[in-house]
C-alpha cells in the first residue's frame, strides 16, 4: 500500500504519539474549533504543542452550531462594536482561505412591525439595563444595517443591503407570510462542513508543527505530581503530561475541567440551542436558496435556510446544566414548528419531515441577570498558576465559530510570551487545509476537474472537490489504488472512500464516520443496513473484532436515537457475521 503524507502525519494523532513522550511546551484541553485553531497557529509558530479532546474532533459546541459565519449584526445592538468589527473581517477572511466550505449567504429577515424594538434597543445600549428582548422592527433593522454595511463590505466586494415593501418582497419569496411590511436582504456566509473545516484546521497544525501531537477520546481528569492527569477513553489506561502552559478550551465545560484539575472557577454560563433538519422540498423551495433570519415575538433570533438539499431550522436559547446530557426537546421542536407557520403559514410540513436533530451549549460568560439572547458573545482568556506546578493554566471564556482563526491567533500570542517566544507567521490570509489552490472561478474549476477527471471520471472528482477541497487530490490517489464501487447503502459514497477516512482521520468509534467525517447523519436515511455495511468496512481498517464491531453499531444505533432523535428499523440491522 501506497504509504501518504497523510497517513504518517495519522500516527501524530494517537494517544500512543502522547504516551510515548508524556511533556510539550503547551497542552490544550478541547478540540472543539477554539482549541484546535490556537493549535494549528502554535504549531506554526514551532512550538512543542498537543492537544486532547475526551469525545471526537469538534463534538461539542462546535458540532451544534448555526452554521453560520456571521458578522453578527445583531451584537451592534448590545454596543460590541470590536467583535463585530472582528467578526465581519474573519468572515471576508474566510471565504478567502477557506473557500472549499465557507461561501456567501444572502440572509432575509421578514419585517412585520415598523417600530417594536426601536425604544427599547438603544435604552439598552445606553444604559446596559437589559430589558426583554422584542422583536425587531423595521427602523431599528434598517439603522443596524446601515451600521453594518459600513463594518461589513469588504472594500464594496460584499453587496449592499436591500429594504423592500411588501409587494417586492412576496414577488420575491411567494411563499412568505402576506402579512410582513418589509424584507430586509444583506449578505453574511455560512459554512456548510463546519465539521470537516476543523479536521483541515487540526490537519494544517500537525502538518506545520514537527512535534504537534493530537488524541481524540483522551479526557483530562485531573492533576498530579506528574502534570496533568489524562485518561484513555477506549482502553482506559491513564497517564500524566507536563506541559509548560496548559490551555482549558473545554467550551461550554470550561468550570467542569477547572474543577477536575483541582482549580475551580465560575467563568461559564452557556445557553442551550436546539435546530432541526427537515428533508421538505416544499420548505425548501419557499426560502427561495436564503436564509431566513428573523425574530419571534419573544425576541429570540430564528433561521431556517437551506443546506445540503434539507432546510436547518433553529435555535432556542435556553439555561443549562452542563452535567446533564445535551438534548433537543419536543417544547423545542413545537417552537420551530410555530415560527415556521409564521414565516410560511401556507407550507405544509410537519414532524415526519425532521431527519435529524443537535443541540449544543454556547461556551458563554456567566451572566447573572442578562436575558440569554442579550449575553456578550466576545471572549476573554483567563490566566492562573498551574496550582502548585510551575506554570500557567489559561481558560478561554466564550468564542464563537466565526472568530476562531481571530481567536487561535489572540490565544497563541498570550501562550508565546508566556513562553518567550516570537511569532514567526500570521495566520491571517493563509489557507486553510483543500482551502489551498481552491479553483474559485469557473475556468480554474474545470482546470482542476480536467487534470483529476481521468482518475475517477469528471463527476466524482467534481464531488470530491466539493467535499475536501483541493485534498480531493490525496483522496483520488487513494481510490485509484485499488478498485472501488459505491457503498451499497449510500450511493455518495464508497467504500474506498471510507477506508480512506477510518485510515487517515482519527476515527475511533462507527458514530465518528456518520457525524463529523461525512454528512451521512445529517442529511438523514439512514438504514440499519447501512450502519452494517459501515460497520464492515471500518472493522478490518481499525482492527476491531467481531465484538468490537457489534459494539460500535450497537453505540452509533443508541448515541442517533437519544442525542439526534434518529430511529433505525431494528429488523434492517443485520445480525453481526
Ligand atoms: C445552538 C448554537 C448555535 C450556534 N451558532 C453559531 C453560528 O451560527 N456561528 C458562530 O460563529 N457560532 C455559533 N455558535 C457558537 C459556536 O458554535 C461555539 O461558540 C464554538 O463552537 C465553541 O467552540 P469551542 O472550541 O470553544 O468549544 P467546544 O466546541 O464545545 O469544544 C470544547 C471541547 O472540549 C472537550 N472537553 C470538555 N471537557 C474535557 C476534558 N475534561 N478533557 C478533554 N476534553 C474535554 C469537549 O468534548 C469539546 O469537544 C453556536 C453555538 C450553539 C450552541
């Protein structure tokens, strides 16, 4: 077998890489998207970085979000004027070095009232008394995006927002409530492999730093003589690492992991958001290829827009407990149902069209009497004494998706004068992972389709391209190596294909391949069949045994049903070989 670049960087992401020599400079706890872009800038920076995670690359927060790269208009209102000053270049950034997953969304949001909002939003700001969010009205919509235009538009290269009237506006979008008075139309982007970006994130810091080491499933679970206490979740067995600088990017756990670590804090006060996905073409033919983003009478901000052929409905802004288990409830999905009605009263569509559903907690800062939806969602970092070890732990507080390179950046610059040492490069305009080369235009695209479409013919190379960017080329010269042919089960992919995942991308359980290494889950149908078939093909690649392998469907059937509502025909589970 051909061995790639790919696979030998694969061994730097094993708990063996970490046992083998227990110490870096600096040790991150959390793999979300936060902890893994101050990884990559590190390890460009040369420094002896590893990074840890107790579930899978990017399962927390980060697996639940809007997918949505945005400017963050809304924040203008609460007065962050630098995160969304920050936030709006990262997103311009980003559709540059990440173009293979990060595109433009033109974003909607109907207008039913002309002043509700208008008073009480700017006595906010002014006086930092929050009052109850209410829905937005047209004027204070119009300033805002005004405001935001001037923040916004790339050098003119983001187009201007639009305000329409009512007739224009149905014209526009038929499907849309007659009642609405306005439309206001402006552009922000939206990511549609939030999952994959990270694992190119993750990818760029092992490939860039010689001693970046990463683990998935390995838990910090407290401190010791030796450093920090880790735990291997598959085997169990447990060591120390010691590392100069400890990182905690625990997210929404970040309070959880102090405590475990014998220093407690009270940084974290994150809220719990639910979204839903719903295979309706109906649905997805009124929102005409936008998102619709709007506010419901309570004030809480909604989106329903199109994504790999479904629509993603969400969110809710909820208190939570972090010890308990992360769920969307059926209160929550009525609620989508409701605002759905609102937006659309004549779509028909109800709980048999939803294929999937998530729910994460926004890696908040506490907030003792603010209104959930009115939280800051700037971030700080935290800086105490590695308890009785010499040494810093430094906890990130908040951190949304769309700053993370921002964040990665700001993070790693406290760690390298903590450590005395220079940056050497900006991550700032570089590419990020098949973000590289990307072919944007339609002539570079049909370049790269015709040097790479005698391989595995011109569609499949255009799928690939669309799914890893222009890492496709690594994934073709895998294909090509031995015959293929699709999944039985899943058309879209083959089996080559998953081979190629479960060899080079730090799959450790079944649930890993249908979650975060492809969009199998999301995009729903999933088959008992199809989970067998899966389950076949990861076996001898990972070297689980019959047990093991039984195990594993038996996981991913239980961890679909209880965390996505996902339910599988038993009779369809083939009985294990
Ligand atoms: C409903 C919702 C919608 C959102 N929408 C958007 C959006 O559209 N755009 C946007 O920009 N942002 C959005 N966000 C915010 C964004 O998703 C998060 O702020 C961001 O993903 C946080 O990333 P993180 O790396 O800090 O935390 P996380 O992704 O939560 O990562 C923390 C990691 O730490 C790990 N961990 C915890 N304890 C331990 C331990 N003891 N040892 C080892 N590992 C541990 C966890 O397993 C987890 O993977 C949304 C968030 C939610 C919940």
């Amino acid at each position: 077998m051909l061995v790639t670049s790919n696979m030998i960087k694969s061994m730097a992401m094993t708990t063996d890489a970490l046992q083998e020599r227990p110490n870096a400079q600096v040790l991150i706890i959390g793999a979300g998207i936060n902890g893994i872009a101050t990884f990559r800038d590190l390890a460009l920076q040369g420094v002896d970085v590893a990074i840890v995670d107790r579930g899978d690359y990017v399962s927390g927060a980060s697996a639940a979000s809007s997918h949505m790269i945005h400017g963050g208009i809304r924040y203008l209102e609460n007065g962050e004027f630098r995160l969304v000053k920050e936030s709006v270049a990262e997103r311009n950034g980003l559709l540059k070095i990440a173009p293979h997953y990060v595109k433009p969304l033109k974003t909607t949001v109907p207008i039913f009232s002309t002043f509700s909002g208008v008073l009480s939003a700017p006595l906010r700001f002014l006086t930092h008394k929050q009052g109850k969010p209410q829905e937005r009205g047209a004027l204070l919509i119009k300033l805002g995006l005004s405001l935001y235009d001037s923040f916004s538009r790339d050098g003119g290269s983001v187009p201007r927002h639009e305000f329409r009237g009512a007739k224009k506006s149905l014209e526009q979008l038929p499907r849309l409530n007659p009642d609405l008075k306005y439309t206001a139309t402006y552009y922000d982007a939206s990511m549609h492999d939030p999952e994959r970006l990270a694992l190119d994130v993750l990818r760029d810091g092992l490939d860039a730093g010689e001693h970046a080491r990463s683990a998935n499933y390995v838990e910090a679970i407290g401190m010791d003589a030796d450093g920090v206490r880790l735990r291997d979740t598959v085997t169990g067995e447990e060591f120390s690492f010691t590392a100069d600088v400890v990182v905690n990017t625990s997210g929404p756990w970040t309070d959880l992991t102090n405590a475990s670590l014998g220093e407690p804090s009270t940084f974290m006060g994150g809220t719990k958001g639910s979204h839903i996905v719903l295979d309706s073409p109906e649905l997805l033919a009124a929102t005409g290829g936008r998102e619709i983003f709007f506010e419901h009478s309570d004030g809480r901000i909604v989106l329903i827009y199109p994504l790999k052929g479904r629509v993603l409905v969400g969110t809710t802004d909820l208190e939570h407990d972090m010890t308990q288990p992360i769920r969307s409830t059926e209160e929550e999905v009525d609620y989508f149902f409701e605002l759905i009605a609102h937006v659309f009263p004549e779509v028909v569509v109800d709980r048999s069209a939803i294929v999937y559903r998530f729910a994460g907690v926004r890696p908040l800062p506490r907030h003792d009497d603010e209104a959930p939806g009115f939280v800051s969602r700037d971030y700080r970092i935290e800086a105490r004494p590695l308890g009785a070890r010499p040494g810093t732990l430094l906890s990130l507080v908040g951190g949304k998706w769309t700053t993370f390179r921002a964040l990665g950046e700001h993070l790693s610059g406290e760690i390298l004068t903590l450590l005395g040492m220079p940056r050497v490069v900006s991550t700032a305009g570089l590419a990020i992972g098949g973000g590289r080369d990307f072919p944007v235009t339609d002539a570079a695209h049909r370049v790269w389709l015709a040097s790479h479409g005698d391989e595995v013919g011109t569609q499949r190379a255009a799928q690939l391209l669309a799914r890893y960017g222009t890492r496709a080329t690594d994934v073709i010269e895998f294909l090509v190596e031995e015959p293929d042919a699709p999944l039985a089960n899943n058309h879209d992919y083959t089996r080559r294909e998953i081979e190629y995942l479960a060899d080079t991308e730090a799959v450790v359980h079944l649930v890993d391949v249908l979650l975060r290494r492809t969009s199998m889950a999301f995009v729903g149908g999933l088959s008992g069949a199809l989970l067998d078939e899966l389950a076949d093909v990861v076996a001898p690649v990972l070297g689980w045994s019959a047990s093991r392998r039984a195990a594993e469907v038996d996981a991913a059937i239980a961890e679909l049903r209880d965390a996505h509502g996902v339910t599988l025909a038993a009779a369809s589970v083939l009985p294990v070989p």
